[in-house]
C-alpha cells in the first residue's frame, strides 16, 4: 500500500510539473506573440515615416526643379518704340498692356514712373531685368526647405512706404509657402523670416534677390479714399508694424497652435495681416483691414496676394497670366 501511495504521489507530481511547463510554454508563447506584434506595429510605423519622409523630399525634388523665374516667349520691344509709347500724352487700356508684357508693371506701376523725371531710365532698367535669364541659386537652411534666390537683385520700380512685396520663392517640401514683407523706404522692408530669428528691418535686396516678387499697394478705396489720409494710413500702419511689433519671435505655428488676433510670436504674411488688423487710425481707432480673404487660421503670402483690397503695382519673375497660383 505505501508504495502504491508514493506511485500516485510521483505521478500527481510529475503531473503538476508538466501543467506548470505548458503553463510556462504559454507564457512564452504570449509574450513572443506580444512582441511580434509590437515588431509589427513599429514596423509598419517606421514604414509610414518613411514613406511620408520619401513623399516630401521627392516633392521637394520636383518643387525644387521647377522653381525658376519665368521668361517671356516674345519679343522684347526695341528701345525707341518703348520711347514713343513712353511719351504719349495719355495712354490706352493696349498701351498699359503692352507696358505690363514688356515690364511687368501694371498701370498703377507705370503711372509712378510716369511721374518722375528719372522715370523711362527705370521703364528701360525694368525691362531688362525682365527679359533676363538667370540663375537659380538654392538657398537651404533647414531640412526640405528652401529659398529659391537669384544670382542677382531684380529692379524694382519707384517703392512707396507701405508697398507689400510677395514672393513664392520659399518653399517647403512641395508646397511654396513664400514670403511677404512690407515696404518701410525704398532700400527698406520690414519681415519676419526664418525660426530662431525676430522681426526685423532688412535690406530690400533681401526679397528682390529671389526667383519672382510681386510690388502690391493697398487699393486706396478701402484705406482712406483721398490722398492724404490714405498716405496716413499707410504710413501709421507701417510705423505700427516696424515699432510696436519689432523683435517678435519667429514661429511656424502661429495661427495653429496660438491665437491669430495675437502677436506674442509671428511669421511673414501674419505680421503683415496682424498690422493692417490692429493699427490704430488717425482718430485713434482700429482700423481692421482684412487682407486674408479665406478667414482661416493660417494666413499665407499667397493669400494676401488673393486679397481684394490689393492690387498689382509690379511683377517679376511669376507667369504674369497665372501669378501666385
């Protein structure tokens, strides 16, 4: 009898210790499953990275292949027949038509040089400059973005504070964010440009260097209608921005992650938008100018360029039939 007991307590326990060895192959099985899985999940998650990284940096290659300033595919027109167009006493709807083919200035451009003594030797400058081929420069200053520059500044007709100048040049993987920048003087715009830097005052050469530049002005109807207050506008607008709104920090994110009705940080076009919101008119009131015309929470260079309450003085470099599409 004992030793049919010891039999039966061998085999209870040979019995538990294989339950506890399936107990343990199940564990390891579970946790190999759980890994698996976990290996397949950061797999495909890297893969997504991965192929998300290769999307932009080949739209970046394409962007980046295609950003060139546009040439005409005409005849430029000989010198002294732009003399004679130049001095007509009044000119047509075709004459500042075929200014605009020839110069790339609007009516309100030509008109400026118009009045000035110095005025055709701008109209020949301009001319050249936009029949001139040149050369794309790349100007990378961090990953998969880009400033598509020149070899050399472009002319730009007769600058008036307040002149917003807006260019498709910079571009992050194949989107063309551009850039936008307000006239302060002639030699002058204020921007804010880059992360990492503030607000500031910069050489015009700074925008006139890049592949293409619109001039727009502030169509006079909806900014104080006769001259005198609209060149007080303009020039309280422009002092309101390069005083009050100096040395304000760079950020991608303003509109997204911050209020857009604030300032605290900025990016080029949204400086240009908040000023033109949130200065104060000569009776000490604000003026609110909406130059974003979609509302939404970002506000682009592109955007202004779509705003109904501009218009083109100057373009360079852009399809003058397309623009900033």
């Amino acid at each position: 009898m004992a030793e049919d007991g010891a039999l039966i307590n061998d085999e209870n326990q040979g019995g538990e210790e294989r339950e506890i060895q399936g107990e343990e192959k199940k564990r390891r099985r579970r946790k190999l499953r759980k890994r698996t899985i976990a290996l397949i999940v950061a797999g495909c998650f890297l893969g997504v990275i991965l192929l998300t990284f290769g999307g932009f940096y080949i739209a970046y290659g394409v962007t980046d292949a295609n950003g060139k300033t546009w040439l005409p595919d005409y005849e430029r027109m000989p010198k002294e027949q732009l003399i004679e167009l130049y001095d007509k006493p009044a000119l047509s709807d075709e004459d500042y038509a075929a200014f605009y083919a020839q110069t790339g200035l609007t009516k309100v451009g030509v008109d400026r040089a118009r009045a000035r003594t110095d005025g055709f030797s701008r109209i020949l400058l301009l001319q050249e400059n936009y029949f001139e081929e040149r050369e794309t420069i790349r100007d990378v200053y961090a990953p998969l973005i880009c400033n598509d520059r020149t070899n050399s500044p472009a002319a730009t007709i007769f600058l008036e504070r307040g002149d917003i100048i807006i260019s498709s040049s910079t571009h992050f993987a194949g989107w063309r964010i551009g850039h936008a920048a307000i006239v302060t003087d002639p030699a002058h715009i204020f921007e804010a440009t880059q992360v990492g830097s503030a607000s500031r005052e910069s050489n015009i050469n700074s925008i006139t260097d890049r592949i293409n530049f619109m001039v727009l002005r502030i169509k006079p109807e909806y900014f104080g209608g006769d001259d005198g207050s609209y060149r007080s506008n303009l020039d309280r607008v422009t002092s309101y921005i390069q005083d009050d709104l100096k040395d304000a920090p760079y950020s991608v994110f303003t509109g997204i992650f911050t209020d857009k009705n604030k300032c605290k940080a900025t990016m080029c076009s949204h400086l240009l938008w908040y000023g033109f919101m949130h200065f104060d008119d000569e009776n000490g009131a604000k003026y609110a100018l909406d130059l974003d015309p979609n509302g939404g929470a970002l506000v682009m260079p592109k955007d202004i360029s779509r705003s109904p309450y501009v218009e083109l003085v100057q373009n360079f470099g852009f399809d003058p039939e397309k623009l900033y599409e």
